[in-house]
C-alpha cells in the first residue's frame, strides 16, 4: 500500500513539474505525498483534482482513490 502511493507521488511530481497551477501540490516530492494523503483521506480532494485543469488529472485522482479504497477494505477484510 505504501508502494502504491510513494509511485503515485513520483508521477505526479514528475508529470506537474512544470505546471505552475498546481505547483503548491506536485512542486516536489514531499508535496506530492502530503497532496496523496490529503486525497486519500478525502479532504478536498475535489478541489486538489479541478486545479489539475485536465483529463490526466481527474483519472489519475479517481483511480488513485479507488485503488487505495480496494487496500484499505482488504486491510479491513483480513
């Protein structure tokens, strides 16, 4: 699971990087982690996903949570 948002993390910083929109979320690597646990707990994560500004953004922010959700029900599960 850890995995999972360390290479989420390393896309988004490396697909943002020169993005000046949302360089307060992807501007490194640190940001982008905090941004990911910011999304995964669901926390504005809407708004985090609208400043992406494009389809890349709304995919990757969806799939994000949606694989995280599917860890996190067989943590439960188990």
């Amino acid at each position: 699971m850890f995995f999972v948002i360390l290479f989420c993390a390393y896309i988004g910083t490396d697909y943002y990087k020169g993005d000046e929109n949302v360089i307060i979320y992807f501007g490194n690597y640190g940001r982008s982690l905090i941004t990911l646990i910011q999304a995964l707990s669901l926390d504005d994560w809407g708004y985090i996903g609208l400043q992406t500004d494009d389809l890349f953004g709304h995919i990757y922010f969806c799939l994000f949570i949606l694989l995280m959700t599917y860890f996190y029900m067989n943590i439960m599960m188990g």
